[in-house]
C-alpha cells in the first residue's frame, strides 16, 4: 500500500457532488473541501469531500491551508 502525505484542499464545486461524510449536496459554486495528495503528480482515485459543515466538525487532523 502506498503511503502518502495528504492535506485538504478547499474547492469550488465546478459540479455537484456529494459529502463523503453526511451525504450532503454540495451545489455548484459552493465551497467543499478535498483530501489532496502533498504530491502534485500523485491522484487519490476517490478522494473524500467534506461539505463545509462536516470539514468543520472533524477538527483534529484537518490542517487548513488558506
Ligand atoms: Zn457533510
């Protein structure tokens, strides 16, 4: 399995997709938030999305980056 550094990068919905965790709609031109990979050249197959409200309440590992 291969490990890598991930952070959560904040998006605006260019479609509609859903949270990873409340299943939540997240419109179009609504902010969410993404797990990246550190690496540029590295894709995460499915990353998470967390809506804005759950991005919130997960707290502890969440670094943010402005
Ligand atoms: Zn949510």
């Amino acid at each position: 399995m291969t490990k890598y550094q991930k952070y959560w990068k904040q998006i605006k919905a260019r479609k509609v997709h859903y949270c990873s965790k409340c299943g939540g709609e997240i419109g179009i031109t609504e902010y969410y938030w993404q797990e990246s990979p550190e690496d540029r050249f590295l894709h995460i197959i499915n990353p998470k999305r967390l809506c804005l409200k759950c991005y919130s309440q997960q707290g502890g590992d969440a670094e943010k980056k402005e």
